[in-house]
C-alpha cells in the first residue's frame, strides 16, 4: 500500500504541512514512521481523512481555485439591490470593489468588518470569505 509523507498528503489535501502535522499530532489522521524517521499516512488512511475533511471542513477552509492574485483584506461597504451587489474590500493600501450577485453577497454571509479575499482573474474579481 502507498504512503504518503506529511507534505505530500497537505497538497493533496490542499493544505500547509504546518496544518497537516498538527492534523496527525492532533490524532485526527494516523501516522507512522519509516526507517528514516520521517513521518507516514497510509493511502487508505489519507483517502478516509480526506472524504472526512470535506463532509466536515477543517480548521482552515480550503478554496481551490485558478485565481492567483489574491488580496486579504476587510470588507468597508456593501451595496445590495434587488439582483445585484456591490462588495468594497479594503487590502492594505489597496480598495477593491467587485459587483456581484445579491444572491452571492446572501450565500457568502459578507458584512462590513467581516475579514474576505478578494481575487482578481482578468477584470473579474472574485471574493472568497475568509
């Protein structure tokens, strides 16, 4: 049976090897080691965690995406109409404004002062709550 190493199973997991090894120390994943010391899943360990973690999410949630520019930041202002959204994200020095659905803003929960993502592709931004 396949192993897998802490860092080899955070990326499948999407996740740092920092939150994969407090997952195993934590007892929520088994671990064993090999002749060198270092610390193994087993493949049908990790595939049983996996389909855990995404029925009930882990500490940190994990948002796969293509979206490369990221901008963390503090949601300043949200604009609802009847169908669409205005969501301003303060990033630093940086303000975004993305125009999205009222039904997005509604599923996302976003509020003013709650911490978001911004992402920006081409001219669409995509905000991802924190």
């Amino acid at each position: 049976m396949q192993s897998y190493t802490i860092g080899q199973a955070a990326r499948l997991l999407g996740v740092s090897p920092d939150t994969a090894r407090r997952w195993a120390d934590a007892g929520r994943v088994a671990t064993h080691r090999d002749e060198g010391g270092r610390r193994l899943i087993d493949g049908r360990d990790l595939a049983a965690f996996s389909v855990e973690l995404a029925k009930t999410g882990g500490e940190e949630d994990t948002s796969y995406t293509s979206v490369r520019n990221a901008f963390p930041g503090i949601v300043t202002a949200v604009k609802l109409g009847d169908v669409a959204a205005q969501v301003e994200i303060q990033a630093g020095p940086h303000r975004l404004v993305s125009l999205l659905t009222r039904e997005a803003v509604e599923e996302l929960g976003l509020e003013v002062g709650m911490e978001a993502t911004a992402r920006v592709k081409s001219t669409n931004v995509h905000i991802d709550r924190a």
